[in-house]
C-alpha cells in the first residue's frame, strides 16, 4: 500500500453477534436462523456437543437468542457454528481462568506459541527419547458434531505357533504380538521471539510408539496363563502436524500440573492496517469470503492520508 494511502480490512463471521454464557445457560445471539451446533469444553477435558435446530427467542430487531440450559461452572470454552444453508458462521468463547495460546505457521508445520508471561507447561521426556512434550488434543467439526482427535491404542498378534498334547488338545501358545499407541503432542522448541515479544514455542506432531513381544502362554487348569512376555525391540516414529487443520476448532495442551492452554483456529473478528479517520472521505467495500469451513464478512476501507 502507498504511504499516501490508508487502509483498513474487517474480517468478521458476523451472523453470530456473541455468546454469553451465565451460571445456568449458555446463550448465543445471532442474525440468522439455522443450525446451531454448540461444543462445550470442560476442565477435565471431557465434551459435549449438540444442535439447536430453533432459536428460544427473536426479539424485535430480528436477533434471535438460542440457549442451552446447563450448569457452567465446570465449563472452560465454547465453539459455536451456525449453518444456515447458504454460510456458516462462527464464534467462541474460553474462561479467563486459562491459558491462551497462538497458532502460527513455520515452514508448514503448526506450532502453538504461550506468551512468557504465562506458566511454561510442564514438559515429560516421551518414554525417554529425548523428545521434551506436553499433551495436546485438537477438537474438530464435521457435518454438525465435533470430534477429538487424542489418543488410539491397539494390540495385534503378527505370528502365532500352537502346540499340543498327545491327545491333540492345545496346551502352549507363542506369539509375536506388536502393541502401538498414535499420541497427539506439542514439542517444546524454546523460547521464540515474535513482533518484539517472547513466547515458548512448541510444534504441534503426531507420535506413533510401537513395541514388539514374544509371549508364552500355557494351559494350566483349563486357564491360559501368560509364563513368559519378553520385549523384542522398540519404534518411535514423530511426524509434524501441518498448518492448516482446516476443520478443528480449538487446540488445546495440558500439563501434568493441571495448567491448560487454548487455541482457537478460527477467529470470530480480525482487524488489519489503519484506524479509520473520524473526519477524513473514505471509500468502503463489502464483499463475503470463505476462510477454511468460516465465512466471513469482510469490510475493506481506504483514504488519502494527504492531499
């Protein structure tokens, strides 16, 4: 832009105006009529999502009021994604008692930065490798319910040998059994510093832990007892998430100390360049854009800065 020029950008998901959340409800005025899908964060990271199909009230000027009426004490943030058929929109809300924290790009990995000013969470050494974590979970939206995308264990047998007695009956059992658990986790980078301040920095990645068994198992009494479980090797494989994750809502890293850190991926307002003169022409536009699953209202305002 020409230093003659000054310019201003509102991005805005507008149709929902605010969320309000009070000890016994959570209400959301929006605009529109359409499908309201709400997600609820509690402090043991536990969730729950529904739909509100109508709204509880439309007052005069034609804003409408949906409500969910539940005990909030518990609860530490909200999504909410209203379709309307033709958009959707969308807003949160998070307690002031957490943490927030920033997404950002870096060479097309997702990283979440904590302001300094915060606690640093409490990092673990993953199973000893040397790779310094912190838990992470990322809640997503799909066709009106959201998902969470945290933890898969599984168990499966690779090669099984069976022995028998003389009458035929089986009574040892080895196996080659692999057991392999998929974690979501934050990797502590450091301290970083952005736009003059400092931040802790960590990378967002997908760990993919795999242990390999040999097991005895013997009949004794008609019960199988396990006699012999031996660990036959090790797998660790760390994989980066990448930027964008264009359906999730929050991304969230706990500690082992309780504390919880939020971020949001969409923004319900964004406000770039200048502040718009009081007392000076301007010329403004509106036009709506689809950012990732958000549409947005977005308002572009210039001027002369002289003449």
């Amino acid at each position: 832009m020409s230093k003659n020029y000054g310019y201003n950008i509102v991005l805005e998901s507008s149709n929902i105006l605010y969320i309000n959340v009070t000890p016994t409800c959570i209400e959301v005025y929006t605009l529109d009529k359409g499908d309201l899908s709400v997600l609820i964060l509690f402090s043991n990271l536990t969730y729950y999502n529904t739909t509100l199909t109508n709204p509880s009230y439309v007052l005069e000027n034609h804003t409408y009021i949906y409500i969910l009426n539940t005990d909030t004490s518990n609860i530490i943030a909200v999504a909410t994604i209203l379709e309307t058929g033709v958009a959707r929109y969308y807003d949160s809300w998070i307690s002031n008692s957490i943490y927030k924290a920033y997404i950002i790009n870096i060479n097309g990995d997702l990283y979440l930065l904590i302001p300094k000013a915060y606690p640093k969470p409490q990092t673990i050494n993953y199973k000893s490798t040397g790779n310094y974590v912190v838990n992470a979970t990322i809640l997503y939206y799909n066709q009106q319910k959201y998902y969470r995308y945290n933890y898969l264990w599984y168990r499966y047998v690779r090669d099984a040998y069976f022995y028998t007695n003389a009458s035929g009956t089986v009574v040892s059992k080895e196996y080659i059994v692999n057991e392999s658990e998929i974690d979501y986790f934050a990797i502590d980078k450091g301290l970083m510093a952005l736009n003059g301040n400092d931040y802790y920095a960590f990378a967002l990645s997908v760990f993919h832990y795999e242990e390999q068994y040999y097991e005895n198992w013997s009949l004794t009494n008609e019960v199988w007892i396990l006699t012999n479980r031996t660990l036959l090797s090790t797998y660790l494989d760390v994989k980066p998430v990448g930027f964008p994750i264009y359906n999730s809502v929050f991304i969230v890293l706990y500690d082992n100390s309780g504390n919880i850190y939020i971020a949001t991926t969409y923004r319900h307002r964004v406000v770039i360049g200048n502040k718009i003169p009081s007392s000076w022409p301007v010329l403004s536009t509106s036009y709506m854009l689809r950012l990732g699953m958000i549409d947005y209202n977005v308002k572009v305002t210039v001027w002369r800065t002289s003449i």
